[in-house]
C-alpha cells in the first residue's frame, strides 16, 4: 500500500494568533542573543522561538533589535509574538536571572563543556547564551555560565551558523522539557 503525503494549506495547520500564543504557556527557556552581527540570524533566532515556544529573546550588546527590515525578513512576524527585551550589558540581566533561580546556559566550544543533549530536569528554567558568529560568547560573560552546551561537529568547520545552531540546541532543550 502506497501512502500519499499531502501539503496542508496555511488554514489546515492549527496555527496560532499572536493573542491565542501569547496566552499559551511558554516552555522555560529563554534565549540571549550578545553581540550577533547579521539581523537575518537575529530574524531566525525569533522564527525558531515563536516555533519552539519559549519564554522570551533577549538582545544585547550590539544585536540589532526590531524593528529592521532585515529581521523582519526572515522573522516574518515571530518578531511580534515573542517577548523579547533589550541590555546594552547582558551581565544586568543574567545577575537577575541567576537570583530568580534561572541556569546559565552558555553554547559554546569549551573546557568542561556538556553535549547538548545532555540537558537535564534540573537545568529548568534556563537562559540559552548564544554568542557572535566569529569570536562567540565573550570571556566575562562566559564567566556567568552554569554550564556550557557543546554542539559536535564531525566536519572540518568548528563550528555551525549561529541561528541553526540556536534552533538545534533550542529544540533539544523544549524536547527534554516535555519529556520530563
């Protein structure tokens, strides 16, 4: 028997309104976007937030926040269901979530480093740090980590495109969340 894998339509998705997501729990992670220079990855980064429903974007240092046609482009509206907040020092904003009981997730190749599916029960609720697309997550704000999430790479890069990287280790971590 041959079975026929037929493309739904946009009106056959369940698809939310941006008031029916923005009601909806978010799954307990949020995502900080330091120093990311290219908009589009700061675009994709919102997509793959809206897709993954986390809790909130937060942008600092010299990521460009919405609105921008660049981030609009490739957001295509995420930009207007996420929350998502601005700190020019990402430091004011981690020193908050460490006391609110938040973990410190940084995405990085590292000393001590964990797989990025190693993300455990006890790791909820946590800020995901990803880092500029040439140098990474800076020293000091590094410094502020909990722990630090390893994505392998088999190939001779060291590394992925900011934005895919966000969306594999983002979808590992809703992944674990609801499987608890």
């Amino acid at each position: 028997m041959t079975k026929t894998f037929r493309k739904l339509g946009g009106n056959e998705m369940s698809r939310l309104s941006v008031g029916e997501y923005t009601r909806k729990d978010k799954h307990p992670v949020a995502v900080l976007l330091h120093n990311i220079r290219s908009m589009y990855n700061v675009g994709s980064v919102f997509r793959t937030a809206d897709a993954a429903r986390i809790e909130r974007v937060i942008i600092s240092g010299y990521t460009a926040t919405p609105p921008r046609r660049e981030i609009d482009k490739t957001a295509l509206g995420a930009q207007e269901s996420v929350q998502w907040e601005y700190y020019a020092d990402p430091k004011d904003i981690l020193g908050e979530l460490k006391v609110s009981g938040v973990t410190i997730c940084g995405l990085e190749i590292t000393e001590n480093s964990r797989p990025y599916n190693d993300i455990r029960k006890d790791d909820f609720p946590l800020c995901l740090i990803l880092g500029n697309e040439v140098d990474g997550i800076d020293g000091d704000v590094l410094e502020l980590c909990d722990h630090v999430f390893e994505i392998p790479q088999f190939g001779t890069k060291h590394s992925l495109n900011v934005s895919v990287a966000a969306g594999i280790a983002l979808y590992e971590m809703v992944k674990t969340y609801r499987n608890q």
